[in-house]
C-alpha cells in the first residue's frame, strides 16, 4: 500500500476498502458493505475528516508455537490484530463483539480522545467489561496525532492475544516532514506465553507470588529461526533495493523493555508515540512497552538476508537472571536474484545485551521534539500543580488470623491502586459516593535516600485505595517521578497516562534535587510521549496542561506491576463552557456486573496508621 501523504481521497477510500478487504478475509466473519465512509466537507477547507468503521470480533483461536498448542483470545482470528488506518483528525467507531468466555475492554493507546473518556477502555477505570456474548461500540476519536499508534486489551492480561497498529497518515495538506517514504512496514513486538496467562495470573495474584514470565518474544506473532519448531514461520520482510520504508514499530511486549536492531541497516528514528523527531540516526532503538516508533529505513546493503532481532533489555538487579533471554528474529529479505539457499542471514551485531543500561540511556537521551514552524512546542511554563511520585515495589502487610502476612505489590506514592466494581468514570460522572476517594497523595509518605543500597524498613509498607488526583481544567501540571531502591527492586517503569501527551523535560540518576535538577530542564525541544521509562534509580520530570476533562489512568505498563497496583487516576474537571466539558456519554454502556476475578487481594486498610487487616 502506497503512502498517502499525496493521494486523494478517493485513493484514502481505496486503501480503506481494501484494508476492510483483508480483515474479512482473515476473519471470515465480515460481509460485504460494512464499510461506510461518510465525509462532510466544511465549504472552504480542503481537508475532510473522515468517519470509518470497523468490525472486531474477539474469539479464541488454536494457535502453535514453540511447539505446543494452546488457545488464545485474539481479534478477527489474527495476531497481531487488524491494523487501523486514519489520516489526522478522523474518527473511527469499533464494534467490539465479544465471542470470548471473559470480560474484555479495549484501549486505543495514545488517542486523546478530547472530552470523550466514554472509550478510553481500561476496566474499572472508564467502563466495565464486555460481557462474553455483547458487543460494544467505540467512538475512537483522533486530534492532533500523527504516526504510529496502538490498540490493546485492557483488562486483566488479555492484551497479550488483544493488540494491533494504528496508523495516523498526515493530513493531505501537511504530508510527512521527510521526504515521503517509498512504501510502510509494520512490525509489532509481542510476548508468548505457552500456558494460559490469565489463569496463572490469577493465581499468583491471589498467593502474593511473583507472576510468569514469557517463554518468548515474537515480532509480528513469530518467535523466529532461534527458537524450537519456529523456522518454518519465521516472519519474512520483503524490501527492494533502494527503496526507502516507514518502519511503524510497536512494542507489544507484555513485561519488557526491547532492543530491537536490523543486521547492516540504519535506522533513522524520526517520530514517537504519534509525534514527530527530530531524526536519530542509530543502530538499534530501545523501546519500552507501550510506545511506538517511526523509522526510516533505506534498503541499501548488497542484495541478501538480514536478521531483524528483538530481545529483553532487562534493568533490574545483574544477579536475578529468570527473565525471557530468547531473541525474537525476523528476516529481512531483499528481492531479486541472489542464493537464499546457502547464505544464513547476518545478525544485528549492534542489539546490545540484555543488561547493557548504558545503551539504553545513550539512545533515551538523543530524543529530541521535531519544534519546527509546523510542529511548534507548547510546554507549560506556569506550573499550577506540582507532584512528585515514587514509583516502587511494595509488599502489602496484613494481619492474617492473628499472623503477620504479605503479598507483593507495587504502588505509586506508597498507594498500590485497588479497582472497585464499578468504573471510576461513571462514579464520577452519576456523583456515586463510596467508589473512589480524591486523596492521592502530592508527595511520598516520607522522605529518605530513595535510591540508597539500603533503605528504611518501613519503606515497603503500602497501603491499598483507589485514591484519585483532582485537577481543574488547564491546570499546568509538572510530575516528577522518583525510581527508588526499596525492597532491592529498583528498575526502569515506563509510565504511561491516558487521554494525553506529556513533554519529558528532564531526567538523571539518583535523587531528584528540586533545586539544582530543574536549572537543566529542555524547555526548547523535549520529546512529546504518552509512555515513557523512570530510570532505574534517577528520576524524570514531565509536563503538560490539563486541557482534556475526563478520567485518566496513569500506570506502569509493565502487565505485572499495573496487577500489583503500580496506577492512579486522574479526573480532569471540567471547563466553563459545554466545549470544555466531558462529552455526554454513549447511549449503552456495558453494565457493572461484579469485580475481576483476576486482582490483588484486597485488605482493609480503613485505618492508614496500622497495618493492612484481611477483609
Ligand atoms: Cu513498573
């Protein structure tokens, strides 16, 4: 498929139907005449937004990797799922039809979704589930994004079978800010797990006991030629010589920074979580999960086979080694006459190991906004609330019958996050009392050397709520996370927050110092993301206005620390005016009908200054 920085509509109508096309191939489900494209033209603006519609169909499929067989909730029989393709500023209604056997919620990650957090998707925070055997349709409605973006589940672990690339294409006025690349290649980085992860999850949840890890990576649904019973699979990229690609990377990965590297091949990094780069030019990229990056790629080697390669950057304690160690390889393959036969591909000698944290700095820390004429910044400067937020690892302390027990979790100012039956959103929205209280903390409980060897012992002591932060609307908002040692557990946490993009003005190591760190802030080009990593044992600072209404969800998107309660949420209040307020919600929501089966066991902890008390 061509790229369509230049085409007409009817070109973008085209490339629709066909997408539709392959989807109802692949599912078999979709008839004919699903797709509607209804534009309205404003008298005088060459630009249409555009309406699209898409059908997913949430069914568990048989799937066979690593030589086992297993079962797995996925979308329109496929893994990854459908793509969605938009320009700018469209709006695309999703009818989730649940076939499953659970509930499942759907979020479009990094969509602003202005004023409508009625389909942002995380459960218990913005709706409940879609019951197997409903369906429920999403207003996904895109602004100011650009790039390559992404869907996923958003309940329980479901998401690693639940996932799949969104694709914003510049406006026709606009076009790309590099020259227009000669054709697009998607790659999506995921997990593989050969049980059934919620089922584990749930147990490890209800023993207080670490969670599993994966048996591999996969880059678009293939663990490649190093793993068992995978050759025959492996994802195979086509490229002709001297072309140059979009590269639109997800990484997918359930619990996992990735490096992610092509043998011979330069890449050249120049957008982020739907926002432009200035160009990096690398030979590997770090990706949390949860982002997503646009690469230019120039097929200019001598015609052969190169190893495209992912594997975990892992950068929590050198001595704990039980992470997923497999190298996820695709291949890509230049097309003309040459033997395929004989030659094995070259690996990216250029993916750093598996603890390399210098690299993965050296890279974070090139990343600069784009802020040009036509992408300016706009970073908050009157800084109306200021947070500063220790992200660690916890065990919840409770009394059981007498003996003093605990549970691992993770918390965010010393708060590991509980859901409640019923949604965040429409508590507040139907002013329910008794669902949430607005008392999460501004700062950690107390202070000490966050990142010491040695920490206080108190330190790990959390207790459980769902405690929410308030904001007024065009609140300007500076956080400062704060990584820390305690329970020995210091590691990189990509925090992610929905409804917004945030600019990462700084970070380092150590203790934040709120003195002498804000003097080296980038107020002139930080990145603009929606995910984005704490240092292992620094700190990073963030801004952005409070400009959406609606209830957010921050979090960790590693799967495991979101279970542990490593998220808050914060309610935008709304303007003066109805174009400033929470849109009115849609006419059907899914009903509340009872907790997670999958979560945290919840302790009472009523009484803040004692310990935890088992319901
Ligand atoms: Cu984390």
């Amino acid at each position: 498929m061509s790229l369509a920085s230049a085409s007409t509509e009817a070109d973008q109508a085209d490339s629709l139907r066909s997408e539709k096309g392959s989807m109802a191939l692949t599912s078999g489900f979709l008839g004919i005449g699903l797709l509607l494209i209804i534009c309205w033209m404003l008298p005088g603006l060459a630009q249409a937004n555009m309406i699209h519609y898409y059908d997913f169909v949430l069914k568990e499929i048989n799937f066979t990797r690593l030589c086992s067989s297993k079962s797995l909730l996925v979308v329109n029989e496929s893994l990854p799922g459908p793509v969605i393709r938009v320009t700018k500023g469209d709006t695309v209604y999703v009818n989730v039809h649940n076939q499953g056997s659970y509930g499942v919620t759907i979020h479009w990650h990094g969509v602003h979704q202005p004023r409508n957090p009625w389909s942002d998707g995380p459960e218990y925070i913005t709706q409940c589930p879609i019951e197997p055997s409903s369906n429920f349709t999403y207003e996904i409605i895109f602004s100011d994004e650009e790039g390559t973006l992404w869907w996923h589940a958003h309940s329980d672990w479901t998401r690693a079978g639940v996932h799949g690339a969104i694709v914003v294409l510049p406006s026709n006025n606009t076009g790309f800010p590099f020259p227009q690349p000669d054709a697009e290649e998607i790659v999506v980085l995921g997990s593989w797990y050969k049980g059934d992860v919620n089922a584990e999850v749930a147990e490890d949840l209800e023993a207080g006991a670490d969670t599993p890890r994966s048996n591999s990576y996969i880059i678009n649904g293939q663990p490649g030629d190093f793993l068992p019973c995978s050759n025959q699979s492996t994802y195979k990229w086509r490229v002709d010589y001297g072309k140059t690609y979009l590269l639109r990377l997800v990484n997918a990965a359930m619990n996992a920074e990735l490096y992610f590297a092509i043998a011979q091949h330069s890449l050249t990094v120049v957008g982020m979580d739907g926002s432009y780069l200035k160009p990096v030019e690398t030979d590997f990229v770090m990706i949390s999960p949860g982002q997503t990056m646009d690469i230019l790629v120039k097929a200019n080697q001598p015609l052969g086979r190169y190893y495209i390669a992912a594997r975990q950057f892992d950068s929590a304690r050198p001595d704990v080694t039980d992470y997923d160690q497999t190298n996820a390889t695709a291949i890509l393959e230049y097309s003309g006459n040459y033997s395929t036969s004989s030659s094995t591909p070259i690996f990216p000698s250029s993916l750093p190991t598996y603890q390399d944290i210098k690299s993965a700095l050296n890279f974070t820390n090139r990343l600069r906004s784009l802020a040009d004429q036509d992408h300016p910044v706009n970073i908050p400067i009157n800084i109306t609330t200021r947070m500063y937020i220790t992200v660690t690892m916890n065990n919840v302390v409770f009394d059981y019958e007498g003996v003093s027990s605990s549970a691992l979790s993770s918390a965010l100012n010393n708060v590991s996050w509980i859901n409640q039956d019923t949604d965040v959103l429409l508590a507040y929205y139907r002013n329910l009392s008794g669902f949430y209280t607005t008392d999460f903390p501004d700062f950690p409980p107390s202070f000490f050397n966050f990142t010491a060897l040695d920490v206080p012992d108190n330190a790990t002591d959390t207790i459980q709520g769902t405690k929410v932060k308030m904001l007024d609307y065009n609140e300007e908002v500076e956080i400062v996370f704060q990584g820390t040692n305690v329970f020995d557990a210091s590691e990189d946490h990509p925090m992610h927050l929905h409804g917004y993009t945030f600019y990462v003005v700084g970070s380092g190591g150590g203790n934040f110092d709120n003195e002498t760190d804000p003097k080296g802030y980038n107020l002139v080009d930080p990145p603009k993301m929606n995910t984005v990593s704490v240092p292992k044992n620094g700190w990073l600072a963030l801004r952005f206005k409070a400009s959406n209404p609606g209830v957010w969800l921050w979090h960790c998107h590693l799967d495991r620390h979101l279970s542990w309660g490593m998220n808050t949420v914060f309610i935008v209040r709304n303007g003066d005016t109805p174009e400033t307020s929470i849109r009115e919600p849609p006419p059907y929501l899914p009903p509340c009908t009872g907790s997670s089966p999958i979560q945290l066991l919840h302790f009472d902890n009523s009484n803040e200054n004692k310990l935890n008390t088992i319901n």
